[in-house]
C-alpha cells in the first residue's frame, strides 16, 4: 500500500457537498474547476518550449519521441501519438507510446501495472536509443512504471521529460525537464481523468503540433502533409490549395492531379510558378520545407 501525498491527491474545498448538489450545480462545480486548467498549461510553455526543442533535435536526427505512461495518461499519450499520422503524415515509428499493461489497459484498467518499475525500466531498455526524447506521463509524477522507464531511458543516452500534474514532484532531479502543471486538486478526490486528465491533453496537443509546425508539415496554418483517406479530407486538399495560393478549383485541382495527389508539390508548384517535377526536387532538396523550396525556386 502507498499513500500519495501529491496535490492530485488533496481533497477539493469547492466540491464538499457535491453529492448534496443539484445536477446544475454538479456541472458548474465542475466547470468552473476546469476553467483553472488553460491557465495552469500557460504557466508552463518555457518547459513546453524546451521539450519540443528536443523533440525536433531527436527527429531530425533520426530518433525517436516516445511517450511512457499509465491509466488516463498513458492513454492520452497513445491518441496523441495516433493522431500524428492522419494529420501530419508523420512517419511510422516517429512518435511511440507504451502503455502500462499493454494494449488491453486502452479499455480496462490494469491498475497493478502502473506499479511495475522494473517493467518500465525493461520496456523502455528494449526500444529507446541514444538520442531520442522520451517523456513520462504521470498525473501525480510517481508513478512507478513512468520513473522506471525515464531511469532507463536516461541511461541509454535519451533525453527525458516528465509530465506531470504535480508541480511538487520529487522526480525532477533526475530528468532533463519537469513539466509540472499546477491543477490542484480534482472535484473528486483523486480522479485525475479530471483536470490533471485535461491538462495533459492540453500539454500534449500543444507539444505535438508545435513539433510538426517545426518540421515544416504546416503552412502558414494549414496541414499540408496531411493524408487523404477519405472523401472529405480529399476535398479539404483542394480546399488548403484554394486558401494558401488564391488559385481556383479547377486549377487546384488540376495541379494536384499532376502531383499524383501530393499537396506539398502542387503547393508549391501553384506557388512558385515552377513545373511538378521542379517542384518535388526542390522539396526534396529542403527536407521538404515549403518556404525553403519556394525560396531555392526563386534563387
């Protein structure tokens, strides 16, 4: 038995009587608890800042990010880490993340997995190498799987990032950085799917995407590196062409057909004026950086 003393843990003074509550004041308690969380994420964007740094650093290298969590946290790591894909047509292998229990703990708890620290360290000895970036995921920043893995990490040469709703966090010595968010205690004791949950998919969705944005894979504020496996997302392509170059349907269209269905090379070719095949060799030649393709075009 462990007792955790981390503020995720505290009881809530707002939320005493919420059983006494009615349902419209059930709701407001809880509204206005999770309106505390936006606030709390800005408060760290310095520590944000540093991680997507290394995370750029470790891709382009060649590495690898990798997210180690548990329970809710281990879960929205393993969406984050899905979502890349269809969005930004990140490459397989780019972003990994590992889930106490395994894939069965995505729909059933696997509570005594969290606790296996020689797990984590195992896990993570197995798959992660020298240079890449893996962040821990861990509402109370204990947990004995995320340490596990972030130890071993470490020690094979990988920069190491805890996330945690626990600005208090004994752990912070022991990785490059601490991103402790400061949401205080949940409306109901402990249940840190709550606003600890909240902010993590916040921190998430802003770390992952300011990477991607890094990385060239959007333009100005469109996805342009996004994969067409439906109808709709096949009309948003020629609706990002329309936006970005101010060309008409029937020409964006047009140069996207003659780019075999890659938005990057018909972007830049309706921007640049330059033929498909100039086009592609141009991204080619600028790790496929929209600006930098048209820029080499231009020279």
């Amino acid at each position: 038995m462990v007792r955790v003393g981390a503020p995720t843990e505290r009881r809530n003074p707002h939320s005493a009587d919420l059983d006494l509550m009615s349902t419209r004041d059930v709701l407001r308690v809880i509204n206005d608890a999770d309106r505390r969380v936006p606030a709390a994420v800005a408060a760290v964007l310095d520590e944000i800042a540093v991680t997507v740094d290394l995370a750029v650093t470790a891709l382009r290298g060649g590495r690898r990010v990798h997210y180690f969590g548990a329970g809710t946290s281990g879960r929205l790591g393993v969406i984050d880490a899905a979502e890349l894909a269809p969005t930004f047509n990140s490459p397989r292998g780019w972003f990994c993340a590992h889930l106490a229990g395994g894939p069965d703990a995505m729909w059933q708890a696997v509570e005594d997995a969290e606790d296996d620290r020689a797990g984590g360290a195992r896990e993570a000895a197995g798959c992660v190498t020298a240079g890449d970036l893996v962040v821990g995921l861990a509402a109370s920043g204990r947990t004995p799987y995320v340490l596990g893995a972030l130890d071993a990490a470490r020690q094979r040469g990988a920069s190491t990032v805890l996330l945690c709703a626990n600005p208090e966090v004994r752990a912070a010595a022991e990785v490059d950085v601490v991103i402790g968010v400061d949401t205080g205690p949940e409306v109901v004791t402990g249940s840190t799917r709550m606003k600890a949950g909240t902010a993590q998919k916040l921190v998430l969705n802003t770390f992952s995407t300011a990477v991607m944005v890094r990385l060239g894979r959007v333009y100005s504020n469109l996805m342009i590196d996004m994969v067409a496996t439906n109808a709709k997302l096949r009309g948003r392509m020629i609706s990002i062409l329309i936006e970005a170059t101010g060309c008409s349907e029937e020409v964006s269209r047009r140069a996207l057909h003659e780019a075999d269905g890659d938005l990057k090379t018909a972007l830049v070719s309706l921007l640049s004026g330059a033929e498909v095949d100039a086009a592609r060799a141009a991204l080619a030649r600028t790790a496929h950086q929209v600006r930098g393709a048209i820029a080499l075009l231009a020279s």
